[in-house]
C-alpha cells in the first residue's frame, strides 16, 4: 500500500510538472514582472486584513532559489525595457524581474540582503510623501489602531459614532468600513483629517508608526548605489490616478519624477501606477512624464504584446496568503492571466450590449 502510495504521489507530481511546462511553452510568454510589498511574517492567523501584502523572508530565498533552478532569469526593468524596444520580447530564457511597492522599512532590512545574496536585480517604486512623511500609510495606519482597539470612534464634524471591534470579525468588518470611506476620498487635506481624528482619539502616534514602516531618503540614496537596485516611482501621494484630472494625474506623475530626482540625481525611468489602476490616459500621461515603463496589477505575463505597450505592463502578485511554489508557478504558467482577461473581455462587452439599440420587430 505504501509503495503504491509512493508512485501514485510521484505520477501525480511527474503530470504538475509536465503541465506547468506545456502550459508555460504556450501561455507563459517572455517572462513575467512580480509584485512584492513587504517582507516579513504576517503570521497566517487573526486579524490581518494586509496579509495578501507580506511574504516572509524565508519564503522570499526559498522563491528565488527555486526559480533560478527552474531556469529563469532574473533582469532589472532596465534590462527588461531593453528586451521589449528591440521589439522581440523574447530570449532563449524567460525573464523575471521583480518589484517592491511603496519603500516600506522592511525592504531595506529583510529584503535586501537576500536579493544581495541570490544576485538578483530589483526595483523598489517609492512614494516621495510616505518618505517626507506629509502623506500617511493610512491602510497600515487602520489596521494597527483597529487591532489595538476594542472598540472605534469615527468622528464626522461635530458628530460621534462608535463601532464594536472586539473579536476578529468586528474587526474585519471595521477596517473595511473605515478603508472604503478613505478610498474613496481623494482630497488629501480631509483624508488627512479624518486620520488625525482617527488617530487622536486611539492615542495613536503617526510619526512614531511612520518612521517604523517607511524608509528614509539616506536609506534610499544608499540604495539607488546598488548595482542590482532601481529606484522607481509610484507617484507622489498615491492616490488612483484614474480618479483624478488630467492636470493633477500628471503632476502625481511628474513631480514625483522630479523630487525623486533631486534627492538622487538621477531621474527615475519607471512607474508603479497606485493601486494599479490605470487606462488609456494614464498609461499615455506616463509616457509624456518621461517614464520609459510603467506596471500595473493587472495579471499577467509579459508577451510580444507588450513592446508595444511599455507603460501598461501587467504584473504577477505575490500574494502573503499563498506563500507556496505551487501557485506562484501557476501563475508564470500564464493560464490565471488568460482567464481573467477573457473575464473582463466578456464583461467589456456585456457592458457595451447593455447600451446597444435594441432592434425594433416591425
């Protein structure tokens, strides 16, 4: 029974591999770019709505040992910008380049020495206001005030309300509450305001929390000397560029190349939209800001397409809930991007048939 065992759990494995091989040569394309945020254990348990944000370190070596064995290579945006103008898109190799969002603290402690370690090229998109500290990590901010909380206060105007989050659900339910009504606020003087009054009423310390999380200017100069770092934008408050003007999506653009700039000396040449959301303005407003790339979170490899389309490369997420070499290489097969482009295909063009005249029977 055990040896059957043994060679049933053999074949099966033996028929993943081959799959994820067939399904890589036809769907997989040149290669793919990875999202990361933070890297730390976030624990699997409890209350933590950021947890899809956090890969431990160990799993960070762990995936990279795995995928240099698997046979892919590891290249800078640069590098990868490069393949894509000379209009192949395509080597003998796929290529992998990797992405970190927003310059939290622990990419400079965790993440960098393992990057230093494998030899692997990286980018990290910072946010010019998280590092000056005038715009606050305000999902981070919740979340450690919802978990220290037994119970919310949300200010509106001379108005109080209070909300339960005792247990883990009320928490969850709370967080999202507060998230969406911040989301959705894209003037950054009330955003703002509303996260003072959040913070003032929990005796939450902001600055404290904010020199903990984010990175200093000093650690990303001493970064951008790496060879095997890029420094990146991702806009200068990070609000949905989608949601904003014409004028102001492009100074979110723009000024963030420039103050980056001056604090390096050198002018960055790719952009992380925030959030990921981005259309047809955006990834022309990119290009008129002087950005050479810019990613999004859409999912996906990257393919001969995409020469073509420099500022709107998709990404591959990976997601701290699924922390296993078995759904990242799912992933790099290619078959999730394909699905959820054919699911917003159809969307698309249910959407369009909603607003098509309707025959008239004579």
């Amino acid at each position: 029974m055990n040896g059957f065992l043994s060679k049933s759990g053999a074949s099966s494995l033996y028929c993943k591999i081959k799959l994820d091989y067939i399904f890589s040569k036809l769907l997989g394309g040149s290669g793919a770019v990875l999202m990361l945020h933070r890297i730390r254990d976030a624990g699997q348990s409890g209350f933590a709505p950021n947890r899809n944000l956090s890969i431990s370190p160990e799993f960070l070596d762990d995936m990279l040992t795995d995928l240099r064995q698997r046979g892919f290579e590891f290249v800078s945006m640069d590098e990868l910008a490069a393949d894509l103008t000379d209009g192949t898109g395509r080597g003998e190799t796929r290529k992998l380049a990797l992405t970190l969002d927003d310059g939290y603290q622990d990419n400079f402690v965790n993440a960098v020495p393992i990057f230093r370690k494998h030899g692997v090229p990286y980018t990290i998109y910072v946010v010019p206001g998280y590092i000056d500290g005038t715009i606050p990590h305000w999902t981070d901010e919740i979340e450690t005030i919802v978990a220290q909380s037994d119970r919310i206060e949300l200010s509106r105007g001379d108005k109080k309300e209070f909300v339960t989050s005792a247990n883990v659900a009320e928490k969850y339910q709370a967080y999202s509450r507060i998230a969406a009504e911040l989301l959705a606020e894209n003037n950054l003087v009330v955003r703002s305001r509303m996260l003072r009054n959040l913070a003032l009423a929990h005796g939450f310390n902001q600055e404290a929390h904010h020199r903990q999380l984010t990175m200093t200017w000093d650690q990303i100069r001493d970064l951008s000397r790496d060879p095997l770092c890029t420094i990146g934008a991702h806009s200068m408050t990070h609000r949905m560029l989608s949601k904003l003007g014409a004028r102001d999506a492009l100074w979110e653009l723009s000024e963030s190349r420039r103050v980056i700039a001056d604090q390096l000396g050198t002018a960055p040449r790719h952009f992380a939209y925030p959030y990921g959301e981005a259309h047809q303005r955006e990834f022309k407003l990119a290009k008129q800001a002087g950005y050479q790339t810019a990613v999004t979170t859409i999912n996906g490899v990257i393919g001969s397409k995409h020469c073509a389309r420099l500022t709107a490369l998709p990404r591959i997420m990976i997601d701290g809930r699924h922390q296993t070499m078995d759904v990242v290489n799912t992933q790099l097969s290619g078959i999730p991007g394909r699905v959820l482009s054919l699911i917003r295909k159809i969307r698309r063009d249910l959407k369009r048939a909603q607003f098509r005249p309707q025959e008239v029977v004579r």
